[in-house]
C-alpha cells in the first residue's frame, strides 16, 4: 500500500497534466491573444437574409389631415381632409418588379373600390413608374407629370377651366402621365420628353390603349377614361365622372 509521500506525489502530478490539458484545448491561440467566443448558431425558423418585397398584392386604407395635405389642400377645397384616404400599397414598377411603398389620396366613398381595381392592375403586372402624394411636388400637377408620377387628389381647376377638377373631389387619378398624355385639340403636348407618345400604336410599357384591361379595370367599378373624349385627349386620367 503507498505511502501518504507517494499519494502527494501522485495527485501533483495529475494536477500538472491537468493545467498542460486544458492550455491545449482553446481560450487562447499560439500567438498568446484570446480567441473570439464561437458564434452561436441561428435559433430555427429565423433567417439572416432581408425579407423579400412581398410577391402578392397588399394595401393598407388610413385617414388623412390637413397637415398631410399641406400643398394639395387648402380651405374652400369641395372636399375636407376627413372625406379622403391614403392608399399605401404595392405596385408592379418598370423595372419589372413588384414595389411597396406606392401612395394615392382619394375621395374616402371611393377608396375600397380604388383598392380592387389596383389589385387588377398589378395582378396583370401593369407597371407603373412611380406612386407618391402630389404634395412631394409642392401640389404641382406640373411637376408631378414631368416626374411621371400617378397620382389623385390635388385640390386644382380643371385643365383650360375655372371650375373645380374632379382631382380637388379625389375622383380622379392620372396614370404614368408621360406614356398616357394630356393631347390638346391642336395636337400639343406640353411635356417635351413625352411627345414620342401622341402615336397611340406605341406599345411601349405603361401605354394605355383604347379597350385594353386597364381600361376595363376602371370600367368595372363605373369610372370612365380621358382618352375616349372628343377634341382633347387625356390618355393618363380616369374619373368617377368620366370627365
């Protein structure tokens, strides 16, 4: 039976083999720095990529205010703040993908059916080039047209008129303004980079002709289309009135 001397003995050396071990197996590398905590591994059903733009059609109807309106409204409009909406949704974009963040002002008794007919548009993968409030453009129906911008409400006269537009009442929107023209009787265009499109044969993306689903869209909800009137020619505009 050993000794007390030779069991010491024993349980130093185990010690010392023990502190060699454990300096082997990691907490530092050979150049003496302390090595990075492995990375833990991904909880499961999460993922480290960004979430995809969202392949199916989504929209969202909210109130407005004044102070959303500040370029687009002002008092003395036909209709108040209270009798609009914000349609925030998707839309199909030029460059052949789908796009959030779309946003048209609208007459609020209009706005659910506005929804179906855009739904229409993008489930046929209508594109559109851009979709932003006019007040973006200070209210200028202008600039909005010169930026190829869809858009709705703008409380403004109609085009060569003194009365109220049917965009100041929200039943109005103008699509892809650029490839969908305002044509005067005389044949003008007053926006010089869409002159190309006076020619209606053109069938370049976003042209809209005479007949076609996005003309049948607005027809399935009552709304008629500018580019069907006698004399002058509004190829962007659909309206509640047909006017």
């Amino acid at each position: 039976m050993p000794g007390r001397g030779h069991l010491r003995s024993a349980a130093l050396l185990a010690a010392v083999i023990m502190t060699a071990l454990a300096g082997c197996g990691g907490g530092s590398d050979d150049t003496g720095e302390t090595a990075p905590p492995a990375t833990p591994p991904t909880a499961p059903g999460t993922t480290t990529t960004p979430p995809a733009t969202p392949a199916s059609f989504q929209s969202q109807i909210k109130k407005v205010t004044a102070a959303d309106l500040k370029h687009s409204w002002r008092r003395g409009c036909p209709v108040p703040p209270s009798g609009l909406r914000m349609i925030e949704m998707t839309y199909w974009g030029m460059d052949d993908r789908p796009h959030t963040g779309g946003r048209l002002v609208v007459n609020a008794g209009e706005a659910k059916d506005l929804v179906g007919v855009f739904k229409k548009l993008y489930d046929m993968r209508y594109p559109i080039d851009r979709m932003e409030p006019v007040d973006k453009y200070k209210g200028s129906d202008f600039q909005s047209i010169e930026a190829n911008n869809t858009s709705a409400f703008n409380c403004r006269t109609a085009t060569g008129s003194s009365s109220f537009s049917q965009h100041a009442y929200g039943l109005a929107i103008d699509i892809n303004p650029c490839q969908n023209p305002y044509v005067y009787a005389n044949g003008r265009i007053a926006h010089k980079d869409c002159t190309k499109y006076r020619n209606r044969k053109n069938d370049d993306p976003g042209v809209i002709h005479v007949g076609d689903k996005v003309v049948q869209a607005f027809d399935s909800i009552g709304w008629g289309w500018g580019g069907e009137w006698s004399g002058a020619k509004d190829y962007q505009h659909f309206s509640k009135s047909g006017r």
